[in-house]
C-alpha cells in the first residue's frame, strides 16, 4: 500500500511538473512581448532577462521529469508559445490593467504550483526537486511583487514600468469616456472650443526669436496646445464646469505644461539637482510626484531627477499595496 502511495504521489508530481512546464514556456513568450512595453532601458534588460531566466528555468523542469523517469511533453512548449500568442492578441481589446492582472494571474498559477510540487516532492523524499520547487517558488515570488508593483504605480498615476500599446490606451481612454458622467454644457463647450482656436501668444514670441523651420513648428505645436489647454481650464472653471476645469488641469500636469508656480514644489525652477531630488523625495502624494516629473522631463530633462522621480513613484506603490 505504501509502495502504490508513492508511485502515486510520484505520478500526481510529474503531472504537476509538466503542467509548470506548459506555463512557463507561457511565462517566457508573455515576458518576451512585454520588451516592446519597456518604458526604460533598465526595465527592458530585466525583462529580457526574466525571459532568459524562464528559459533555463523550462529545461530544468524537463531534466526533473527525466530523472522521474518520465518523458517531457513535446507539445508543452508549442502550447506555451500558442497560449502568449492568444493572450497577446487577445490583451489588444483590453486596457492595460487587465492584461498585466492577466499576466499577475499567471504568476500566481505558477507560485501556487511550484509550492504544490515542493510539498509533493518532500513526500516522496526527492530533494532535487524540492531545490527546483524553492528557486521556482522565489523566482516567481518576485515576478508577483514586481507585477503588483507596476500595476500600483499604473493606478497612482504612473509612470509605470511598462508602458500601454497604442490600441491599449484607446481602449481605456473609450472605458473611462463611457463610464464619465456628461456634465458640461453645451454652451461650456462652445467656449472651450472657440478658445482653443485662438493664436497663442507664445507662438508669436517663438517667430519673433527666428528658430528653425523644425524647431520652429514642434514648439509652436507645443505652445499652442500648452496655450490652449490652460485658456481652456481657465474658461471651464469661470463657467462653473469645476469637474471639467479639474481634468483639464490634470491634462496640463501630465504632459508638463503647468507653470513653476503651479507646481507642488516652491521654487522648483532655481533648485540644482541635488536640491531638486531631495525635494522629490519628499513628496507624499503621487500626483505630486508625477506633476514634477512630468515638468522635469518638459523642461530641464535632468537624468537624476528623472531618475528620482520615477524612483519616489515605485516607492509609494509598493508602500500602497504592501510589497517590500
């Protein structure tokens, strides 16, 4: 009876070891997709890498079922690569969020199995397997943090590791506009639009200063909407359309084109990096830090601030959802 047990318990492992087999092959061609999404240079290395890794971490799972005595399944990694094709495809209709839940999904399906295969393979004493299941166990620990990390910093606002794909952002941008309440009038429309078609200003000083023709016409682009946007919140806000006037300043805060004295910082525009750095790291507030960023990059373009910014935004979103 014992003997059937463990001949038993042996089976249900090898079972299970295909099965991390199947899905990790998944994991690999997920991970591989995700490059293009890289925001960063750094970010795209570690996924490369998490790619690399899920490889090596796929052959040793056919030498575990080898050393069973068993024979791997030859169609696993077609399945797996057949699987992130469809899943891949099939995020293209979704917003972001769903597709990294998607991917967070699969990581936990992974973690929940390798600790099934650990305890399995303390029953019948296999201590290679057991390692196997640790390093699985961790690797994939890790993956989860990470994916629950992006997904913060995508919910506070970004900027997130990964960045949407083009179809991605116009289908979030068509779920929030469904689920918004209509509350501006059409009069309050009306103004807006009629403000937006005035000429800037600043695109008069931009042709008086005689930059170059390509220059010339990124920030004429770049003032006019900058122009635009702030007449336009400006114009909302005198109307009472305070929820509208509120998106419009949010909208100016994410591309960079509030003033320095909007900004949450006072006297950002005379702080030296290292001044302007500490001053990010003590920001609480997300849109804060986000708002800064966005004016850095616009503006001044200093790597350590950038860098700093990015870094105070993971740091808030792991301290939100709990992951150290």
């Amino acid at each position: 009876m014992a003997q059937i047990s463990i001949d038993t318990q042996r089976g249900t492992l090898v079972a299970q070891l295909r099965a991390l087999l199947q899905l990790t092959n998944t994991e690999v061609q997920v991970a591989e997709t995700r490059v293009v999404q890289a925001r960063t240079d750094a970010v795209r290395r570690e996924l490369e890498e998490n790619a690399a890794n899920g490889r090596t971490r796929s052959e040793r799972i056919a030498t575990a079922i080898r050393d069973l005595g068993s024979t791997p399944d030859v169609v696993a990694p077609l399945l797996g690569r057949l699987t992130a094709a469809l899943k891949a495809v099939a995020e293209q209709a979704q917003p972001f969020d769903e597709a990294l839940l998607g991917d967070l999904a699969l990581e936990h399906q992974l973690l929940d199995r390798a600790r099934y295969v650990k305890a399995l393979a303390t029953a019948t004493n296999d201590t290679a397997v057991v390692s196997l299941a640790d390093s699985l166990i961790d690797a994939h620990s890790a993956t989860v943090d990470w994916l629950t990390t992006v997904l913060a910093e995508d919910a506070l606002g970004g900027p997130a590791a990964l960045r949407r794909t083009p179809i991605q952002a116009a289908t979030g941008a068509a779920v929030r506009l469904i689920n918004t309440p209509v509350t501006w009038s059409a009069r309050s429309v009306d103004r807006a639009v009629d403000t937006a078609r005035e000429v800037p200003t600043k695109v008069a000083e931009l042709l008086g200063r005689g930059q170059k023709a390509g220059e010339l016409t990124v920030d004429t682009l770049v003032a006019s909407r900058d122009s635009a946007l702030e007449a336009a919140e400006e114009t909302t806000r005198e109307g009472g359309a305070e929820g509208v006037a509120d998106a419009i300043h949010k909208a100016r805060a994410a591309t960079g084109s509030l003033s320095a004295d909007e900004l949450p910082v006072d006297g950002y525009d005379d702080l030296n990096v290292s001044a302007a750095v500490a001053a990010i790291k003590d920001l609480d507030a997300p849109a804060d830090v986000r708002t800064v960023l966005a004016y850095e990059e616009q503006h001044k373009n200093r790597h350590s601030v950038v860098s700093a910014a990015q870094t105070r935004i993971a740091a808030i979103a792991k301290e939100v959802v709990g992951v150290e």
